[in-house]
DNA sequence: AATAAAATGTGAAAAAAATCACAAAAAATA
DNA sequence: TATTTTTTGTGATTTTTTTCACATTTTATT
C-alpha cells in the first residue's frame, strides 16, 4: 500500500541509492538497501513489488535504473519550491540550510509579520506576510512550512490555502484544521524528546541497570 | 503494546490535557481527547485501557487526575536535561527555543569542534566537543541532540554513548550504529518535504482536474 | 424508585503491515 | 551443456494495529 511509512522508506532507499552511486557502484541487492535503510530484505522487495519496480534474479537491481525509477515514482523529476512562514528560529534554520538543493528543494521565500524580519534582497527573501498571496500565486508554490508561534499557526495556514499551497511541513503543535486535500505533515520537537525519555526510563526499568 | 506511535498519542493526549487544564476544564471525554490528537475515541479508550488508565463510566476523565497518570507514564514527574551536538542552523535553533521548559525538557549545553561557536558564558553554554565527556559525566545527562554534518554523525554519536547518554535526537540523515539499549529518534526534514510533494502529486494525478 | 441517557472498557472482528518461504529466473561453475 | 548457486518476486501466513460493538456503569430525569 502507499501509506505514508512506506514512502518514508522509499525515500530512504532513494538516498541510500544516491550515496552508492556517488561511490561509482552499478549494482545493488536487497539485502544492501535494507541494511541501509534499517529494514528487512523482505520489506525492500515487497516494497519495490507494491509499486512494480522489478530488478533481476540473482544480479539484483541496476543502481541507475532504481534511482530514475524511485524518482519518477516520488515525483522528483523537477525541482520544488517551499515558502517559510515564520523566520525565527526554526524558520531561518531551514532557510539557511544549503543541503536541501541536493534533494531537488528550494526554500524561495520567507514570510513573517514582525518588520525586522523583512528583508527582502536577502538570498532567500523575507517579506511580510501580506505579500504572500500575491507572491504564492505569481510563483505558483504549492508547498510551505509553518515556523509561527503555536497561537499564529491556524491563521498562517489559511493564509496559506487560501492562496493554493497543498503541501504544509507544520513545526507547531497545533493540530491544523483544513481541506481534505491539503497535506499536512506534522513535526513535534517536544514530543520527539519526550518520547526518548519515556523509552530511556522503560528501558532503565526493564533492561535492568 | 506500548510501542512508539502508541506512546507518540499519549504524549499528544497530554499536551491536549495541559490547554484543558489552563481553560480550567476539570471532565473531559474520550471524544474531545480524539479531536485534539486527531484519532478515534475508541482508539483514546484502547490506548488508556493499555495502561491501566480508568475514568468514570458516563462522567468521563478527570483532567487533573489524566495528566498527573499520564505525565508518571511518561517519566515527566521530573525535569530531564538534553545537551546539543552541533551548534549550527538546527542545534541554535533548539538552543534558543523558550519552549521546551514547559514540557519539563531543559537545553543545557552545546558542543562543538569549530572554535568560533566556543561561548562557555552564554545562557546555553557552548564548549569544545572534548569536553563532553566530563560534562556529561559530572551532569549526569543521559540525553543528547545530533545537529553535525552527516558525515560527523556517527562519530559525534560515538562521543556521546562512550559518556553514558542513553537516548538521542539525531537530525542527520545518517542511520546511527550503536548499542541495543540506546534510543536513536531519526528527524529526516528531507524526506519530510520529500513525502509531502510525493502527497501531493497523488492526490493531484488521482484527486481531481 | 424506576427509567432513560450517556459514556466507558474491552473482547472480538477487521484491516493493515510485516514476515515467511519458496518457485522462478539468472548467473556462475563444472 | 548440465548443474549449482544466488537472488528476486510474490502469494500465503503471521503479527500488529485499529475499529467495532455492546454490556456495564454512572448520572440525570421523571
Ligand atoms: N525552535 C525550536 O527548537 C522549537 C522546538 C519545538 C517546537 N517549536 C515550534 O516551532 C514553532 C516556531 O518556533 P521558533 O522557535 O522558530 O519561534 P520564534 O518565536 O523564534 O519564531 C516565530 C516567528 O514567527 C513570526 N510570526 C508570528 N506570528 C506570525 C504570523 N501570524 N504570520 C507570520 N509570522 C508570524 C514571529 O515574528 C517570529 O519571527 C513554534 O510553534 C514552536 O512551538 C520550535
Ligand atoms: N538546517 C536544516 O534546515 C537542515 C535540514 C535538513 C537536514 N539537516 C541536517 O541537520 C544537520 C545539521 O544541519 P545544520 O544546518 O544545523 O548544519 P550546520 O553546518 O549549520 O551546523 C553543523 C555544526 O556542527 C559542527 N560540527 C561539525 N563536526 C562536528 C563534530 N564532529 N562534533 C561537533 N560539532 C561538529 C559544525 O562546526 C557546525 O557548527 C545536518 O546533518 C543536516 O543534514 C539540517
């Protein structure tokens, strides 16, 4: 099925795949994806076998073949534009990270509400969130990432919507409320921690010291 | 079972009890928890039935009562001290997020091999990565942030297992290799963007116009 | 006090995901 | 060319997770 942990590992054996090819290697098995990704051998095949990528008995798969073909299917053809709403910390975080190019990414623009942010001739542009539509529609993004304070995050999504962005990577707690055919990817740094330390102390008390 | 998404909801159910409590709501219902996580009320009861959590049959849960059997599920009884890896982009942004103290998660320091980032006198103190082990050691942290390059991902890891941190947050996209008994909590932003425009080409080629 | 209404708690059922296991194909070897 | 070895591809099986559905308990109402 194409649920979302599955593309999450199609994902990953992408990467892997671009890491071998840089080491000039032309074939790749199951067993090596796997190890990369953290899966079974079985999970890779299974996985290749849902979206019909074939590769050959006993010679594996073709380094080159997989990456065109898991590019085509993760729709990486072309490059794709993101906005910033939110240039705090986070929000500059990504904005100044350079590694996302590699992956085919461009963060363009950043919004924000607060004038000191604004800084329109800046490599990636901040502007006030005003000028996001207009900006959005012109540019025809479809993606974004919502960097706001908690209380701000449901009013930058409609704004967001409202100007024909599908795709939100959302860094809030807040649980956005939108149309069915918006993706809405959530990141919740706190609960990441608290979830190590929830299995930190399972551990400690299973385990046994 | 108390795997990772299970305990991934209870920490969203706390967070949803904690705004609760702040609007002095004292009875809540399996069905408001599910709105705020976003799953079904059946799955709230299944979850609580887990872990022995009961309410009161046609009075609901008592929301003081949720949070404090939640919050000693979770280990959260006490304040837990993470230290950062990398003070780039991402581990600045973490150290200078205001946040975390709400959730009983403190930043307390940072490390790093580039000279320039050494700031022993900041609020969050920045040192050499050589200093880690005594740091860790004499603080007793058991928790660490990953925030390097990839390519230092493993060796940086290595650092902070060798000092006795139990459970990390790694940013890289690296897969980290160590003991059984560490916790490594994988954020990959790439592939997060990557899998909302896969999303959202489906839901464009199957959806619609 | 009897009845009705509302919400929990949980086994049973269903759905989803992962693993198994092995025939089939391809390559290597004899 | 025949045999052996290796690895894929996938139906069947198992495991895990979610949903269903309803008896049970509690509160409210008459
Ligand atoms: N920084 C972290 O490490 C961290 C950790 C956990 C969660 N978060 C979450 O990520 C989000 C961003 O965190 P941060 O630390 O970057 O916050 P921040 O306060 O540094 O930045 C928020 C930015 O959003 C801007 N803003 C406020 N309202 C806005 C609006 N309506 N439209 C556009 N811009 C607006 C502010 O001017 C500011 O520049 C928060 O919701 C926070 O809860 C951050
Ligand atoms: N910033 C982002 O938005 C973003 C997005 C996707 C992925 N990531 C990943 O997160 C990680 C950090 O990204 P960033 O943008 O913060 O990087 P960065 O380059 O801004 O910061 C990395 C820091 O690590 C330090 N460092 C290098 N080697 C070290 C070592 N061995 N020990 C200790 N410190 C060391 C560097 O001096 C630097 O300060 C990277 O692996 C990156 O791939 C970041």
């Amino acid at each position: 099925m194409r649920n979302r942990s599955c593309v999450m590992r199609l994902l990953r054996y992408k990467n892997a795949l671009l890491k071998l090819k840089a080491l000039n290697f032309v074939r790749v098995f199951s067993d090596n994806l796997a190890d990369a990704a953290g899966v079974t051998s079985a999970q890779v095949r299974k996985d290749f076998s849902i979206f019909g990528i074939t590769g050959n008995r006993r010679g594996g798969y073709q380094v080159g073949d997989l990456i065109e073909n898991l590019s085509h299917i993760l729709g990486k053809d072309k490059d794709y534009e993101f906005i910033v709403v939110g240039v705090g910390n986070i929000g500059k975080a990504l904005m100044r990270y350079d590694g996302f190019e590699k992956s085919g990414i461009k963060i363009s623009a950043g919004f924000d509400i607060d004038p000191t942010k604004y800084d329109p001739g800046a490599a990636v542009a901040v502007y006030d969130l005003s000028k996001l539509n207009e900006y959005v529609v012109k540019n025809k993004i479809r993606f974004g990432i919502i960097a706001v304070p908690e209380f701000a995050a449901q009013q930058a999504f409609e704004v967001m919507i409202n100007s024909g962005i599908k795709g939100v990577l959302n860094f809030t707690p807040a649980r956005l409320k939108g149309p069915e055919d918006c993706i809405i990817n959530n990141i919740n740094l706190e609960t990441e921690l608290e979830s190590i330390i929830y299995f930190v102390n399972v551990a400690d008390k299973t385990g046994g010291k």
